[in-house]
C-alpha cells in the first residue's frame, strides 16, 4: 500500500503549486458535514466536501488566500490559508448552527441536499429525514418502509417478503452494512429491517447501472452506513409498541474537542414479541398469522483523528423464529463483525479506505412428522481496499477486494427431490474508477475485473455514467451502462409464490453442459444495464425524476423444480432436464418510472409510477417470474400540524397489479418409484397428494392495495426527557389482499388485516 500512496504522489504532485485539505465539522458536536462547499476566494474555485466531510483543492498556486465555507443553517466560515509549493497545507473547519430567537422559528423547506460529483442514475440517498416522513408502521420508523416506496422497487408481502429492484431477485442485490455484507437484511415479518433507523446516517440505493466500486451482483445494491456515537454526552432511547421494543445507548469514549482526537460508542437492542402480544392486541387475527419473534444487536466503536481520519469497529446478531402451529417452524440468525478504515496520509494527497469483515447467516426449515428438512448456511470473510487520488476536475479510485465464502445447503424441491451443496470459494475484483466533473456535466468511467477461481470463470466489467446539466442548473439528463456478474444463487426457486426459506448456493459446477442451444461457455450468472433519464428542478422545494431501464440478464442458475430422478447411474437413461439440481435461464427486465418530490417544510408529498415487465426463459418456455407486478404506485403525504413540529401526521397509500401465479387443472396419487423403481408395490402403498399444475405463472392474482397512516405527539415529560407517542395504523380500510392460494386446502390465504398500534418512546 505504501508503494501505491508514494507512486500516486510522484505522479499528482509536481509543480509550483501546493495542496489544501481539510475536515468540515460541526463546531458543538463533531458530526462531519457532506456535501457542502468550500471556496477559494480570491481563485474564484470551490470544491464540494465529501461523504466523510473531506475537501482537497489541487494545484492551487503558492500565496496566501482566503478560505470560504457555508452549510445549510450554519454560520459561515473564514480564515487565512498560506500555500507552500509541493507541499499540503491543512485547514479544518469548524461550523456552528445558527441560532434563532425563541418564537421567531421558521420551518424551512427544500428537498435534501445531493452530491454534485454523482450522476445518481438508477439512485435514491435515503437519510433519516427521508425515512421519518413515512408513517411509522407499529411505532417505530424503518427503512424497509421506505425502500418500498422507491421507482422499480416491489415488495412481495407483509409475511416473509422480500424487496425485488427493477426486475431483479433478492439474491441480485449486494446488500451492505457499514461496508459489511448482510445476506437476509428483513425479518420474517415484512413490516421491519435488520437496521436501526435511529444508526442510521445513510443508505444508497441502486436500482440499475451502479458503478465500478460494487461488484458480485447482477441487479441492485443497498449500501447503509451508519454515525458515529455522540461525542458530547451520554444518550439513551427506549421505546416500546405491540410489536416491539428497543433500547439504544449511545456516548463519548473521549469527548469532542477542536482540534483534538475523539472517540465514541453506541448500541442498539431490539426484539419482537408479537407472537406473545398478538392474542392480545389483536384477538380478531387468526393466531397462526402472527407467530413471529425476532431479536436485533447491534454495536460500533468509533476513533477519530482531528484531520478527518478514523477507524470503526462494529458488530451485529440478529435472529428469527417463526412457529405455525402443528405444520412448519423457521429459524435463522446472522451475525458478524467488522473494521472500516478512512486514512488521509500526513504527506500524500490520496485517501485510503480499507474495510475488513465477517458475516454468517444460516436458515433452517422443519416440519411436522417430516424426514425433508430444509437448511442452509453462508459464511463469508471480505477485505477492501480503495486508493482515492483528488485530481482539480475529479477523483481516480483503484480498488481491490476479495470474498471467501463458504455456503452448506439441502433441501428437497416440490417433486420431494433432495438436492445439496457444500462449497468453499473465493472471489477477487479489482476496479479504476474516473470520476470527472466539468462546467456542465459529470462523468463516471470505470472497468473492474471480476474472477472466480472456483469456477475458473472471469468477467471484464466495464461502467459507464454521465450526467448533462442543461437549462442554468435546472434540467439534468443521465446515463449508465454496465456489465455485472456473480456466482451466487438462491436456495429458492423465482417461481415460487411465498417461501419464508431463503438460503445461498456458490454457483455451481454441475450445470448443463448445453444451453439455448449452444454449448455453456462459462457458470457464472451475468447481466448487462442499460438506464437513461432526466432530473427536472421545478423549484427549491420541488422536482421530477423520470427514467427508463432494461436489464438483459444473458444467464441466470436456477433451482431445476422439475427434478424427478436421482443423478445417479441408476437413472443414466433419464432425460437430463428431469435429473440434474439446476436449470439455467436468461431473463430480460425493463421499464420505466416516474417520480415527483415537494417539500415546503411543513408539507411534504412523494408521488412515484412505476411499470414494469419481467421475463425469463428456461430453453422450453417463457414465463413471468412471481414478482413481475406490471403497475405500481405509491403516494406519501406528511404534515406538520403545528410550526412548532410537535404534530405530524403521515400516509402512505400503494398500489400494486396481481402478481404471476401457476394455476391448479388438477391432483393425483403421487407415489414414489424412484428408490425402489419398477419393484415399488403401487396397489398396496399410499402416494402423497401430486398437483397437475397449468401453464407456469400464466394467471394472474388480483390487484393490491393498501392505506397506512401515523399521527406523531412530541413532547416532553421533563426538561431531560423528550418523548414521542406514535398512533398508527396499518391497512387503514381493511382492504383483502392476497398473499397466495392454497391449493390443497382450496383456501384463499390473504394478508394481514387492519392493524392498530400505539407506540410510546422516550429520549434522554
């Protein structure tokens, strides 16, 4: 690394010019401050300060000047900076809020700030601002709820359902934690995440054409990071609602004080007991609905330098139980640690980001009076490391990182066929990344190298965004294209209707030696992005996003749920598409969406449409996967019924066209031949119940729709406590919506109903 950071200097650092960086902070608490500017006076140049509150100016002539910086309500910023030739002079800068007199306040409105260096195609920044605009579904704020209102996103179902990005399946989408893989990032019931919206200081989502630093996923990404402990003064948040309970505890190690170094701690607590709770609260819900518990850890320390470095450490365990009565049980945990490294060298302009990590997640399946146990487990170590060089139009980012992963895995498919997996392997991708901003537009090239030495497989990886600013800053046009691979697949078929069991494979090597036709030249799952739109800024308080996708998914590996044969010798004469684990498909997504934000301060209002077309083909058929909802549509309101923010109401109301199903014709006796063949006493055995199913996912379920709405209380029970009472209500109107079709029972199983809450939470 040493080599890297002295070569980068020796090349960028050349000249009678010098360098100026520094670290944008709050005065008071000593929370960094992304996205503001910083201005040269005399130069007439200004930067914009980083994700990590950084600035850098390059190549500014020797001389003294005069340094500049505002942030939103913020004072401003001034001091005298002297630039010595070669060398980087070092100005940090301290901001502190304004403050307003007593019942002068006024609301201020505006949509959050966004990044100037980032195309942000296919992208939504989500900040706890955004998050606590959504009405709090059981008392608490989540980002779940928020990332199902995003253009492209659909959300399979309030019990055990998952998040399908812009025609992608979960297991397409690289979720991360503080640069920390999660594997299963939802609980068992689909109202809550494994992340505390209260940590939360940022999540980014990708929905198409995501750049050069993600690899080993071919749809989306959900990257999460979260703050930093409080640096002044211990903090502490209970809170409490029928659904569920948390502590959070947060405080200086060291305290904040200018110019010197800092540290701080903080941890969360959150379980579920509605299993316990449902009974009571809600008598008129069958109690098998409603079997669910869950429990959530989560802890980080954070060390800080003066200059803007830092090194965290954190670490999470997270765990669900799911018990229906006398037919299935579901467990699964997760847990990991790790280290995030931010490095600004005393003499080199570059920054170094390093990050090392653990995380595990296994699921186990059991049911009554069943030998076919389903399991799976995945672990996995991840390194990362990212060389940034500031250039005076952009940054050049080189980047390597590696996974090891081991995955164990069994079940039995629908024709009772056991299929397993144990796997161990590894993944490297190194990137270069140039990002370069010009009067009126920004470009984002990039080229990674993915290689999978288990499969013996590699994939060039080019990335491509631009952004065109048209019309004095108002009218923005953008673009991606990419090229994405991975190697892991889902212990699930994507036609399946509802399966709580979510487990991974490594790609395998047993896969079919032809496909469409021709002979398999490779095993990896690969996708090509194309994504093109345009941002119109009607105002301050205001604007539009509308932009159009197509998703060429060129292989795809599935579970084979047509298997009826054993692959053994036994059965060499069987056709192999009715004996072998998996199936390999192509796939094709595409569609467009339409987003429109206000906010005024007191009023703010998300309208999003989406339309969608979702396809894959097998080699024999073409058929819509069951997350393929054609027309989707969200509307969030929230209102501050007060100037003083002590009242707020929300709604969210969604829309949603039936999802692709597989129709009954008709049941059999399903008798088993397959261990003991042609011997098997069929007149004297009783089969199993078979199903004779119609064309694959060619009906269609009825259209959804669903009303929630939260009125928010602030008060304050003491000078020290400020407390929050959160009434909500989930499924306002009652409204039946299908969750599927039991087809052996011939029983229409439906969602959850109206659900009431009032939740209470205490800070202090």
């Amino acid at each position: 690394m040493g080599v890297m950071i002295a070569f980068s200097s020796a090349i960028f650092g050349q000249g009678d010019v010098g360098t100026l960086r520094g670290a944008v902070k709050d005065k008071t608490s000593g929370e960094v401050l992304p996205y503001g500017y910083v201005k040269i006076l005399e130069l007439n140049k200004k930067v914009e300060v980083d994700l990590n509150g950084i600035y850098t100016f390059i190549k500014v002539p020797v001389g003294t000047y005069t340094v500049f910086a505002t942030y939103g309500n913020y004072d401003t910023f001034k001091s005298k900076v002297t630039i010595t030739s070669g060398k980087i002079t070092r100005q940090n800068i301290a901001l502190g809020k304004v403050i307003r007199e007593i019942g002068k306040v006024k609301v201020k409105g505006g949509l959050s700030k966004k990044s100037d260096k980032e195309v942000d195609i296919g992208l939504t920044r989500v900040t706890p601002r955004e998050i606590a605009v959504l009405p709090s579904v059981g008392g608490e704020p989540d980002l779940l709820q928020y990332l199902q209102v995003l253009p492209g996103a659909v959300f399979s179902g309030d019990q055990g359902g998952q998040l399908y990005l812009r025609g992608g399946s979960p297991v397409m989408n690289k979720v991360l934690l503080d640069g920390m893989v999660i594997y299963n990032p939802f609980h068992s019931i689909g109202l809550f995440s494994v992340f505390d919206a209260d940590f939360i200081s940022s999540a980014d989502i990708y929905t198409a054409g995501f750049g050069a630093q993600y690899g080993g996923r071919i749809s989306a990404v959900v990257d999460v990071k979260t703050r930093n402990g409080d640096l002044t003064k211990v903090r502490k948040k209970i809170s409490v609602n029928p659904f569920t309970a948390k502590f959070n505890i947060e405080g200086p190690i060291k305290k904040y004080s200018y110019g010197k170094p800092n540290s701080s701690y903080l941890f969360s607590y959150k379980t579920s007991y509605l299993k316990h709770t449902a009974s009571t609260f809600y008598p008129y819900i069958d109690k098998v609905k409603l079997p669910y518990t869950f429990n959530d850890l989560y802890g980080k320390l954070s060390f800080n330098s003066p200059n803007g470095s830092y090194f965290k450490m954190f670490g999470f365990h997270f765990r669900d139980n799911v018990d229906f009565p006398n037919t299935t049980s579901y467990a699964w945990r997760s847990s990991g640690f790790g280290t995030q490294m931010f490095l600004l060298p005393e003499a080199s302009k570059v920054k170094v980001e390093a990050n090392v990590s653990y995380s595990g997640y296994g699921i186990d399946q059991k049911e009554v009076n069943d030998d076919k146990p389903r399991k799976s487990d995945i672990n996995a170590f991840d390194l990362g490391l990212n060389i940034i060089n500031s250039l005076p139009k952009g940054d050049f980012i080189n980047g390597i990182e590696i996974n090891s992963i081991q995955t164990n895995f069994e079940i039995f498919n629908s024709n009772d066929r056991k299929i397993t997996q144990t796997e161990f392997t590894t993944q490297f991708g190194v990137f270069s990344q140039y990002k370069v901003k010009t009067k009126n537009s920004v470009i984002d090239a990039g080229m990674r190298l993915q290689y999978y030495p288990s499969l013996g497989d590699a994939n060039f990886e080019p990335r491509l965004q631009y952004r065109l600013t048209l019309k004095k800053q108002k009218l923005y046009f953008k673009m991606a294209v990419g090229r994405y691979s991975q190697n892991l697949l889902s212990a699930s078929s994507d036609r399946d209707v509802v399966n709580l069991f979510y487990g991974f494979l490594s790609g395998p090597n047993n896969l079919p030696n032809q496909f469409n036709g021709k002979e398999r030249t490779h095993s990896l799952q690969k996708a090509n992005h194309a994504v093109a739109g345009f941002d119109y800024i009607i105002g301050e308080k205001s604007d539009i996003t509308v932009e159009g996708y197509f998703k060429d998914f060129t292989q795809l590996t599935n579970i084979n749920r047509d298997k009826l044969f054993d692959n053994n010798s036994t059965n060499a004469d069987k056709p192999d598409a009715l004996k072998q684990d998996y199936v390999l498909e192509t796939g094709q997504a595409y569609g467009g969406d339409f987003r429109y934000r206000y906010n005024n301060g007191r009023f703010y209002n998300w309208i999003v449409y989406s339309l969608n077309y979702v396809t894959r083909t097998d080699g024999t058929q073409t058929y819509s996967p069951v997350f393929d909802r054609r027309h989707n549509i969200n509307i969030v309101t929230s209102y501050y019924l007060s100037r003083d923010k002590k009242h707020v109401t929300s709604l969210r109301w969604n829309y949603g066209s039936g999802f692709p199903f597989t129709q009954t014709q008709g049941f059999f006796e399903k008798v088993d031949f397959n261990n003991n063949g042609v011997s098997t006493d069929y007149t004297g055995q009783n089969g199993d119940v078979g199903v004779v199913y119609g064309g694959l996912n060619q009906g269609r379920l009825p259209q959804y729709h669903r009303l929630d709405f939260s009125y928010k209380w602030n008060f304050l029970v003491h000078k020290k406590y400020k407390s929050q009472m959160i009434v909500s209500i989930t499924n306002v109107y009652d409204r039946n919506n299908i969750f599927y079709f039991n087809r052996f029972e011939f029983k229409r199983v439906d969602q959850l109903p109206i659900l009431p809450s009032v939740g209470f939470n205490m800070k202090f």
